[in-house]
C-alpha cells in the first residue's frame, strides 16, 4: 500500500505561518497576544516543553513570561501567582506545565484560571462549550492539533468509525467529541486497557488514534486495511546505541504497522510539533475574543 507519511512539522509550520499575519494584525489594532508559561518544580521533560513554548512565541512575536517556581512552591503561592496573571492585561493565555509536585492539587490550579485565558482547555468551562460545540471555548491542544492534520491531509471523517485509544482529559476525551461534533460527523468508540480484544476492536476503525502512552501496543494486527493511524504517544525507551541512551517512541509500532495504513503520523514529528503550534493558535483566539470585549 502506498502510506502517506504526515507530515506534523511542515504542517505546524503552515499553521504558524497563519498566524504570524493574525498576530501583524492584531498589533496593527494596538494588541500583542501574550502567554504565560508557569513551572513548578525541576521535571527535566517539563522544563524541554516550558521552554519549546517561549521560543515559539519569540519566532511569532507573541508577549511571553516565564515563571520557572521552586519545586516546594506551596498551594497558596501558585493560586496567588495565577490571580496575578488572571488580572495581568497584558496575558491572554496562562498555561501551568503538567505534571505540578505531588503536593500541588492541579484541578484547583485548573479552576482558578479565568476560563477566557485557559488556552490549554482543561477548565470546566471550556470542557464544556467542547460539547455544546460553543466555538467561543478553547479546545485542548494536542486533539486540535489532531484535527487539524487530518484536514490538511484531506482525511474525511465524515461518516467513518474512529477508535480511540485513550480516555484522558487531555487527549482522549475531547478528541472524542471533536470527532463526534457535527463539524466532523464520525461515529466515535473509546478504547481503553481494560477493553476486551482491544486488537479485534481497532481492526474496525477507518481513523485510529492512540493515545494510552504505553509504547509499541498498537501493532499490525490492530490496524484495518487503509486505516489512518494518528499515533499521539510520546515515550522514552532506553536505548544504549544513542548519545543520550534512550529514544523517543510512540504507542504504535510504526514499521510493522505503517505498510497497511493510507496514512499514519511518525514519533517523533507527527502530532507532537502540532501541540505547541495549537497552543499560539489558542493564545492569538484568547487575544481577540478578549480584546474585542473591551
């Protein structure tokens, strides 16, 4: 079969190239987009991605701060910082990088962040104009990321059965319901581990996502003929013959399964590149619904 490769970076890199003239715009109107990006603690992987988000909105030219916490800011000081922010007009969109401490409770962190700056799209809030399909909400980045691949790559949901493998909050969830939405009008089963004959079931789905981080599950047995497999895991193996001794992999097992699909997203350089692309997007939106209000 002739596998269409998506390709995440070119892609992203499109998406970016939109908004650089949504953001020459916006300043033109006398607003810069600003985002800030909150860290507590010293996760080596947090602070790749903390610093990944910076740097794309210096390439964009969007306002960014950085707050890099010690690891026992307590509860109190965190809440504190985000009412600051949540105030600050100068921010759009305030993002606190996930996993916080154990001692941080992050579904407070989440509710107490103004639903009109959470660009990442875990407040209640927005969870639920996701279901109501109020457009006005702001959409977890990784799914819409997903989403927007399989229209730049003319993949149509319309009418065809999508398994997703995965029930986050994250990711799972609400790509269920961006697939489901009447925009896209697929019919949606959700996977998980305790599923019976998980293979058996993914053998069904013209539309594939795998999202359960756990590496390698998904192999050619799980995959249906001309299948489109989004692979959205991100996990390290270790891996003695590399500088760093280990390697980055994704929940599918792409060489064996990549021959049956039409199309299929590598790791890395599939879904992961749209992520942070999704993030700018969602904080130019924050940018004019907020300044349009006034």
């Amino acid at each position: 079969m002739n596998t269409t490769i998506i390709d995440g970076k070119s892609t992203a890199e499109r998406v970016r190239n939109e908004l650089r003239t949504a953001i020459e715009d916006l300043k033109q109107a006398g607003h810069t987009p600003g985002l800030a990006v909150v860290l507590v603690g010293e996760d080596p992987a947090s602070r790749v991605y903390v610093n990944s988000k910076v740097k794309a909105c210096e390439e964009l030219g969007i306002y960014s701060q950085k707050w890099a916490l010690p690891a026992q800011t307590s509860q109190e000081e965190l809440l504190r910082l985000i009412d600051q922010l949540n105030r600050d007009e100068r921010i759009h969109g305030i993002l606190v990088q996930s996993p916080p401490p154990p001692h941080i409770d992050e579904a407070a962190v989440v509710l107490s962040i103004d639903p009109r700056k959470d660009v990442d799209g875990f407040h209640p809030v927005n969870v639920a104009k996701l279901v109501l399909e109020d457009s006005s909400g702001f959409v977890p980045c990784t799914p819409l990321g997903c989403m927007e691949l399989l229209k730049q790559y003319g993949v149509s949901t319309q009418g065809k059965h999508a398994v997703i493998i995965g029930r986050s909050m994250i990711v799972g969830k609400p790509m269920a319901h961006l697939l489901m939405s009447k925009a896209a009008n697929a019919t949606v089963t959700i996977a998980h581990s305790r599923t019976h004959d998980l293979a058996g079931l993914c053998r069904t789905a013209d539309i594939l996502v795998a999202a359960v981080g756990r590496p390698g599950l998904v192999t050619a047995p799980f995959i249906k003929p001309g299948a489109v497999v989004l692979d959205v895991g991100i996990n390290r193996v270790e891996d003695a013959s590399r500088p760093r001794g280990y390697r980055i992999v994704g929940d599918v097992e792409f060489d064996s399964v990549a021959p049956l699909c039409s199309a299929i997203t590598p790791v890395p350089g599939g879904v992961g590149p749209m992520t942070i692309a999704m993030l700018m997007a969602n904080t130019v939106k924050a940018c004019r619904q907020i300044t349009a209000r006034g």
